[in-house]
C-alpha cells in the first residue's frame, strides 16, 4: 500500500509552505491510487469530486474536437496539481487527463480544497502564481497551433520545451513520445519522426535515451519561423 508522507506533499509546490496542522489535516483526508499506462484519469465531464496532484508518472491533458480528434494540451510531471478549475466553479471537468507511464495520484476532496484555498494564504498566494504560468503556457500552446506549416508546429514545440543547464547546455530532459507530440502540434506521427529526423541530419539536436540536447538552438529558432 502507498503511503504519503509530510515531506512528499512538501515537495508539491502548491503545498510547499503548509503549516504541521494544515500538513497533519492533509495527511488524514489525502488517498492514493496507482494508474497503469495509457489509463483514463479524469474524464470530460465528470463531476469535480476532488483536486488532485500527481506525485509519480508523467500524465498528458487532452480535449476532443468536435470531430472527434485528440489535442494534447499539456504534460504535468510529478508535483504538478490538476482539476482546480472545476473545483473553483463546481462545473463539470473541462478536459481529459490520461496517464502516459504508471502514475502515482493523490486525491484531495474538494471540500478541504476550498477550504485550504479560503484560509491558507499561502496555499491562495501559490495557486495564483501557478495558475498565472499556466495560462501563459496555455497561450503559447496556442499561439504555437496557430502556426500553419506542421514541421514549424514541431521545431516550436521543441524550442518551448528546451531548458537551459547551469552548464550552458539548452537540452529537453523528458521528451514526450512522437505520439505525444502529435497530439500537442495537431499533426501525424510520421511527421514528428520526420521533424526531428531532419534536425538530427541537420545536426541542430542529438538524442541521449530521452533526453535531447539542442547543439544549434539558433538554428532550431530559425527553422520555427521560415516558411
């Protein structure tokens, strides 16, 4: 059986700076569940029972069009929250979550959640600057989809995804599957293997298992803006 413990749910930004009693009540309501791969988390639609945080596995937000086509909207990594939105309005859940390795979940009933969100200045103060990134990283997104060439989409996505070493190095330390990556762009498979095959003759990035370091990050700029 999974145990969460103080110094886990610490580690989780939004609860970084809870206090022991807000940290003990969190402790005694938190529960756990283990998800394999590709299982269906959240779905569209369903009530907002609970806010949830994700403390192991790699999960992916993805939406259906209206004719019926799955868009990745985002990757969430282990201390990423998810679900606030519905928790906040009470209104149905606005999205997908689907977990993209084995997942470890905690599930927080909504009513602490608010709680916690009304008397927690801390907990207020967090999610404010957490929601704040995530509309920016929502707006690249889709500012990044409204690019119209689909190799561009993918150079994009791949610049947005770059961070940049203490050692100078720009690399992407979990790069999503190609399949993933479709998904996020709104393109085919074949036409991320052919993006970054292109890049690797190129000479512009280098895979190490799954990790990519950007040899020529000007270049990979360049190429998000020819047409």
């Amino acid at each position: 059986m999974i145990k969460v413990v103080s110094q886990t749910l610490r580690n989780i930004p939004l609860l970084a700076g809870i206090s022991d009693e807000e940290c003990a009540l969190l402790l005694k309501e938190l529960t756990l569940e283990e998800f394999p791969r590709r299982e269906t988390i959240i779905r569209k639609g369903s009530p907002p029972e609970s806010l949830l945080f994700l403390i192991s596995g790699q999960l992916q937000v993805i939406d259906i069009t209206e004719d019926g086509r799955e868009v990745g909207l985002r990757i969430l990594s282990p201390g990423d929250f998810f679900g606030e939105i519905a928790i906040i309005t009470g209104g149905p859940r606005t999205a997908f979550v689907v977990s993209l390795t084995s997942a470890v979940v905690a599930f927080l009933p909504r009513s602490l959640a608010l709680h916690l969100f009304a008397n927690s200045p801390s907990i207020a103060n967090k999610m404010m600057q957490l929601l704040a990134n995530k509309i920016s990283k929502d707006s690249e997104l889709r500012s990044l989809l409204s690019i119209q060439n689909a190799r561009r989409r993918v150079f994009a996505l791949l610049d947005s995804l770059t961070t940049k070493k203490i050692t100078g190095q720009n690399v992407i330390e979990r790069l999503p599957t190609h399949h993933e990556m479709a998904l996020m762009v709104n393109t085919s498979r074949e036409t991320v293997t052919r993006a970054l095959l292109s890049l690797s003759r190129q000479g512009v990035i280098v895979r190490k298992s799954h990790t990519v370091v950007i040899l020529d990050h000007k270049i990979l700029k360049q190429l998000t803006q020819e047409s």
